[in-house]
C-alpha cells in the first residue's frame, strides 16, 4: 500500500468510524443523530455509563441476566475452560465435556418424559430448531402434511426464520417479503381458539403449537387461568398436535422454576430455552425433546437430522452455563424469585392508580408491565419510548414496547432495590405527563384529567 493510500485508509477510518456500527432493533436514522449510551460496566443489579453514572437495570439487559452482573465465578470457570479447551463442534460423533455435563443437568430438571436436548447458541436459534425438527418428526413418522404451526398473538420467538414467520406481532412480521408458510396466529387466551383454527386448518397438517409459558417481550401476558395449560395440552394430544413450549425467558428460576410450565402442571413435547441458562455471560440456547420425537431419529437408522449451528455445545459457553447453574442452586433463587415476584407484584400495583397507566400486569414470575392508558397514549400522543427516556435519565433502565414498559430485573434484586425502581417510573411518568401539559413536575395532579 503507498504512503497516500495508507494515510486515506487511516483518515477515513478515523472519520467513519464511529457511524459504522449498526445498531439492531432500533431505527438507524435516529440512532446516529443522538449521542450513544456507553455501557461501561455493570455489577449486581447495577450499570454504569462513561461519564460514570449509575443505573438500576430494571430489565436483566434483553431478560436474561438472571444471577446479576459481575459473577467473576463464571468468568473464571470460562477461563479455565479455555485454557483447556477454547471451542470445537459438535457436528457428528465429536463431543466435549462441558456439553455432555451440561445435557445431561438439563435433562435432569427438564419436565419432558425421556428428555435428550440439542444445544444452540439461542432462543432465535432454537425456535427454529424446534420448529424444523417438528415439520421433520412427522415426515419421518409418515405424516409429511404435518407442517401448519400455530402460535399465540403476542407471543414472541425470536427473529429468525421460522421465529419471525410464528412471532405474534404483525410489526414484526411486514416489510421482509414472503415469509415462511403454513402458519397462524391464535388469541393468547382462548383454548377454545385454538381447538377451532387445528379443525380449520385440519389436524393431519398440523405440526406444532408453540406458548410462552408468559408472553414476555408482546407484554407480560399470564395464562388466563390455572388450567389453560392443561387444557392446551389436552387438545394437543387430542389432535395430534406437538405441543412447544418457548421458555426462552421464563426459565432458569424467573419463574420460581427450571422451565417455568412446571407451574402448570404439563409436560410438552419440546421446551426451547436460553437467556437465563448462562444468564447471558455466553450466548447459548437449546432445545429439550421429549424421547418420543427422539425416537425415530435415535432408533431407526436413515433419518439424519441435517439441521444445527456452528458455535452449538461451544465449551466455554457451556462451561459459562454450569457455573450459572451452579449459582442458581446454591443461592436457591428458585425460591428466592418465588419472593421477589410477590415484591415486585406489590410495587408496581401501586402505579394502577396513576393517571397515565391504564393497566400493570405482574404476579407470574419476576416480571411485570405497565401499560399506558388509552387516553395517554392515543389521545395525548404520548409514547413509552418518551417514559423509558425520562426513567433513564433518572437512573433506571426499563424497556418500552409500544403501549407498555416492561420490567424484568435480576433475581437478586432486593425489595429497597424494587421501590427505587417504581417510584423511579412514577417520577418519570410523572414528568413526561407534566411535560406534555406545559406544566412543571411534580404538578401531575391535573396530568391525566
């Protein structure tokens, strides 16, 4: 390279440089014209940004960090497992130990009769896993019209392919052209819904039904009663249906359980999981299948699976996890976040009466949404996006949806810890109302009249 040429590389590089990285889930446009928030770094429940200032993070990052920042007993255990092996693929007959250990420990808990898992590097990942090995098990059982996948409005599973194609909202879904066939999309809380659109649809070309055990990311949605899951379940079997559970975010303890559908009752035919299982120190993800969807694939010789990724089983990533795992049941936050959901249920019920909310959803698991009134937000113009700003500027991270702002902190959250965080949002709520009557905070008295 000349003199001239390097020197252009390295003035354009300098000058481009902080423009070139592509910011996901966000409307670039926008994100380049306002100053970017550094993380620097995080422990416990806390974050800090470059100029050193401290945050409550109210969401676990996206769900995930279910142990708290800073575990150094993770980073170690990744050390360590480097050091002796950095990463190798499972494809075929390769194994490692960290992968079978780590198989073997989710089986255990897993509520499938006769578990085997398939591990990947995420929740988008695994959904189409699932999804793929569903389409497949009925085409090597003898069924290959099996194929129509029906999930629930709201429900969220990833964007990838098939995640993109069943995910619950329509934003998501438009603009990508064609997206994968033979899908749709029932109401969240009817079985009665679904029972119709499997007759609609006709049950020999049904492959799989797919829940969140809690709608997450499309709002915090519980099942509408104790025995929805039951119920569900039954229709599956009825009809022949794969029943799926998406436990992406209500595993590894944010429901007081491993999987979350144990509060149910019912054991699904496949569980697809990640965020909690490392609490996102590593990116890691999976698949458990009950043994019969295994069957035809381990017992009978000519029905390879050509289906899986190349970082699945990655040493390190599983090493990250058993320490994770390890952490999860020595502080038993299985119970622990039994506590915290009752916590946070009480806390953010006391917003119910604030003028801009219109409804809180909490009581399931350690999560919870807040959910502006219809009066805020179609007739006032009002957005989350404008709340979450407001709440980060007062030190608490939450995250906005289009009609609500969504809570989903660490499970070692206390209850001083919880009220920061709530009267944080009522402040913020507070504030933005205020801001949009012209008037000063903390005269909300006439914000919502």
């Amino acid at each position: 390279m000349s003199a001239t040429v390097a020197s252009y590389a390295r003035t354009t590089t300098k000058q481009q440089e902080p423009g070139r990285f592509w910011h996901t889930f966000c409307d670039m446009h926008d994100v380049t014209r306002t100053q970017k928030f550094m993380v620097t770094r995080a422990e416990g429940v806390w974050l800090w940004d470059d100029s050193g200032d401290r945050f409550l993070d109210g969401t676990a990052s996206l769900w995930y960090c279910n142990v708290g920042h800073g575990r150094t007993e993770i980073a170690d255990a990744v050390h360590q497992q480097m050091t002796r092996l950095d990463a190798y693929t499972v494809y075929g007959d390769f194994a490692n130990g960290p992968a079978l250990e780590l198989g073997e420990r989710l089986t255990a808990h897993a509520p499938v009769v006769d578990p085997r898992v398939i591990l990947t590097c995420g929740g988008g990942e695994s959904i189409d896993t699932a999804a793929k090995l569903a389409r497949r098990y009925w085409g090597v059982t003898g069924h290959p019209g099996k194929t129509h996948l029906i999930s629930r409005a709201g429900g969220y599973h990833g964007l990838h392919g098939f995640g993109t194609s069943i995910i619950g909202m329509e934003r998501f879904r438009t603009g990508f052209g064609p997206l994968i066939e033979d899908v749709s999309v029932v109401p969240h809380d009817s079985v009665e819904a679904l029972e119709a659109e499997i007759l609609r649809v006709g049950p020999e070309n049904v492959a799989a039904f797919f829940a969140e055990p809690v709608i997450g990311a499309g709002g915090v949605y519980p099942p509408p009663g104790p025995d929805y899951f039951a119920a569900v379940a039954e229709v599956c079997r009825r009809y022949g249906v794969l029943f799926i559970v998406d436990s992406v975010i209500c595993g590894f303890a944010r429901m007081g359980t491993w999987f979350g559908i144990e509060r149910y009752g019912v054991c699904p035919d496949m569980i697809v999981f990640a965020k909690g299982v490392s609490s996102g120190y590593l990116p890691l993800g999976g698949v458990i299948v009950s043994g019969e969807v295994a069957e035809p694939f381990w017992n009978r010789p000519g029905n390879p699976f050509l289906h899986g990724t190349t970082y699945a089983g990655h040493p390190a990533c599983c090493a990250a996890a058993m320490a994770n795992l390890d952490i999860l049941e020595r502080e038993d936050l299985f119970t622990v976040s039994l506590e915290i959901e009752a916590q946070l249920d009480a806390a953010v019920r006391q917003l119910a009466d604030h003028p801009m909310v219109g409804e809180v959803r909490a009581g399931t698991g350690v999560m919870a949404a807040v959910e502006l009134s219809s009066e805020a937000l179609d007739e006032r113009g009002i957005t989350t996006a404008e709340v979450f700003h407001e709440a980060r500027s007062r030190g608490v991270i939450l995250r906005p949806v289009p009609r609500a702002l969504l809570i989903s902190p660490p499970l070692i959250i206390t209850w001083e810890q919880i009220e920061h965080l709530v009267g944080t949002l009522r402040s913020a709520l507070d504030a933005v109302s205020a801001a949009h009557d012209g008037a000063q905070p903390g005269t909300a008295g006439a914000a919502g009249d």
